[in-house]
C-alpha cells in the first residue's frame, strides 16, 4: 500500500499541510500522523472536489453523504488505538479513505455501507491504493455484521439517536466502540467498552456533527425516527 505510483506532485504540499493542521487539533501522535501522509486522500474522492482533498473539514461525496473531516478521524483512531491483530468493524464506508487508515492499523476491516454506488467507489479506491484486507457490505450499518463478529473496534462514521445493540453484542470482551449519539443537528461522542458482562459508556466532551445514521435501529430510511 502507498506506492510512489499513486503519488500525484500537486497534492505533496497540501498533505503536509494538513498533517499540521491535524498537529494544531491536538493530535501529536507519529504514528497517527504519518498515517494521514501516507494514505492519498485524493484518491478515495469525486473528481470534482479533489483539489479540496486536503482541507481539515468535511467534504459533500454525493447522496447526501460527506467524508469526516481529517483531524476528527484522527480523534477517532488515537481514542481507539486500532492494534495490528485486531478486527474492526466500520459502520458507513462513505469514501473510503477511513477505510483505507483502519487497514493500515488493523488485522482485518470489515465497513458497511448502505449506498451501493459509495461502496464500489470505495472498493475501486481501496483496490488502487492496494488495500488487501478490507471487505466490504451494502446493507444496513445498524445490525452490524453478524458473520464475522466479534469485533475489537467499531467505528460508527453517522449519528444515532441511541447505541444500536446490535452493535454493543457485536463487540468482543475488550472491545470498543466510539459513535455519535444524539439529536439530527448536534451530538456527542459515546465511547463504548465492553469489559467481561459489562458494557461502559463514556460521553467524550465536545460537539461534533455527523450526517444521520440510518437503519433499522437508529433514524429510520428517512432520517426522521
């Protein structure tokens, strides 16, 4: 993965920018950081906003969907500390380009999406990048992916209004999970673990805004409940 092949010279300066602006988020972690140099955040979005690949904020990919800002996937991976014998379950492929950071951390990633055409996006992007131990679903995010459970890691990329239990019976002994629970407008960030018969929640401080997680036990299709 990262071959000199799939580097692009006009996007060099503006990654290493974005490496500091992550650094600025408080972010410190090298190894975390040099993640975000070494995955072409580029390659994994609509041709038409790729020359905003590496700004630290959202971008729209279509169908209602946007790609995480950069710093809070960072958040994400540093709060989570994926471990390279483990596996992870992604729920909301969306791009991808999370996608492609959790494989470099993990043994195995296994992300669901619900729309198709991001999933094959993403598959092609995965497939160019040379991601070999990803797979990927098109189904509903909120029941998980009750093949291949248990999981170490879950990361939910979409607010919910609750913590879908599928997911919690889905984590193993040890396991961890972070989502975004609350309203439509705003949210917190939940850390979940999973310790023997106990299940811990955590509330993370600070707002964060993530499009609606929709499913069978979280928004519902139109995101009203």
């Amino acid at each position: 993965m990262g071959s000199d092949a799939l580097e692009d010279v006009r996007f060099v300066g503006y990654r290493r920018k974005l490496i500091e602006d992550i650094r600025a988020r408080g972010i410190n972690d090298l190894g975390t950081l040099q993640l975000f140099d070494r995955v072409p955040r580029h390659l994994f979005l609509p041709e038409g906003v790729r020359p905003r690949a590496y700004e630290d904020g959202p971008i729209p990919i279509g169908f209602g969907q946007t790609a995480s800002q950069p710093s809070l996937q960072a958040h994400y991976l540093t709060i989570l500390e994926p471990q390279s014998h483990e596996k992870v379950l992604e729920i909301g492929t969306g791009c991808g380009y999370l996608t492609a950071l959790l494989c470099l951390l993990a043994d195995r990633v296994y992300s669901v999406e619900r729309v198709r055409e991001l999933s094959q996006r993403s598959r092609r992007a995965l497939d160019t990048f040379g991601v070999k131990n990803a797979a990927l679903l098109v189904g509903d995010g909120t029941i998980g992916w009750r093949k291949y459970a248990p999981f170490d890691v879950t990361v939910v990329s979409a607010a919910s209004p609750s913590i879908p239990s599928a997911l919690v019976d889905q984590l193993a002994v040890g396991g961890r999970m972070l989502i975004p629970v609350g309203a439509l407008d705003t949210q917190e960030l939940v850390l979940v673990r999973k310790t023997g018969t106990e299940v811990t929640e955590e509330v993370l401080s600070g707002e964060v805004k993530f499009v609606p997680l929709l499913g069978r036990f979280a928004w519902g299709d139109e995101g009203s409940g």
